[in-house]
C-alpha cells in the first residue's frame, strides 16, 4: 500500500455561504466512506489565521519561511493499493468539494 495526499488550496474552494454547510456534508461523508474502507490515515485543514514558522537545523526559529511555500486549505491523506485508486479518490473528494484536488504520492519508506 501507498499512502497518497490530496488537497487543495483555500482559494480554489469557491462556495457561497449557503452552500458550505452542503459542501462541508459532502466532504465529510467522503472522508466517513474513506474510514469505512479502511483506507483513512489523517486529514484536516491548515489553520491560516496562525502564521507558520521555520525552524532551523541549529534549533532557532523564524517568521522567514521558505520562499514560495504556500500550504494552506485541506488535505487528506489515504492509503491505497494503486494509483488509479488515489485517483479515483480524489474525484470523489473533488466532487464533494466542488473544486479540484492535488494528487501526490508519498515515498516508499522501507522501514515501515
């Protein structure tokens, strides 16, 4: 198995505030099928309002984050035994949220 990230940014979600609560059931209902199939791993949304930090090999920490980082909106982390499955996945999610997702694999790690 493969763990796989789909996400997206803040922006690319474009709803009215009518239609987030219906949104926000859709995407949960999702992520509860995900669980339910067993393929789950963790999931949530980046809070924007805490501006992030660095901290560097020597410990200290900073407000100068790397240049063009930009996480932020939601994510969901799955892991699945293809990659059409991840993709098939992300449509679902892309569906419920009424805007596109990022698809990306994780490394093999041989130690897990």
């Amino acid at each position: 198995m493969t763990k796989y990230l789909i996400s997206f940014p803040s922006e690319a979600m474009v709803v009215t505030a009518e239609e987030l609560p219906i949104v926000s059931s859709a995407a949960h209902a999702v992520i509860e099928q995900a669980k339910a199939a067993g393929v789950y791993v963790f999931g949530g949304g980046i809070e924007e309002t805490v501006d992030p930090v660095l901290v560097s090999a020597d410990g200290s920490v900073s407000a100068d984050i790397y240049p063009g980082s930009r996480l932020k909106g939601g994510f969901t982390v799955l892991d699945l035994p293809t990659r059409q499955d991840a993709v098939d996945w992300a449509r679902r999610i892309a569906v419920s949220c009424r805007c596109a997702q990022e698809l990306r694999e994780f490394m093999h790690d041989p130690a897990r």
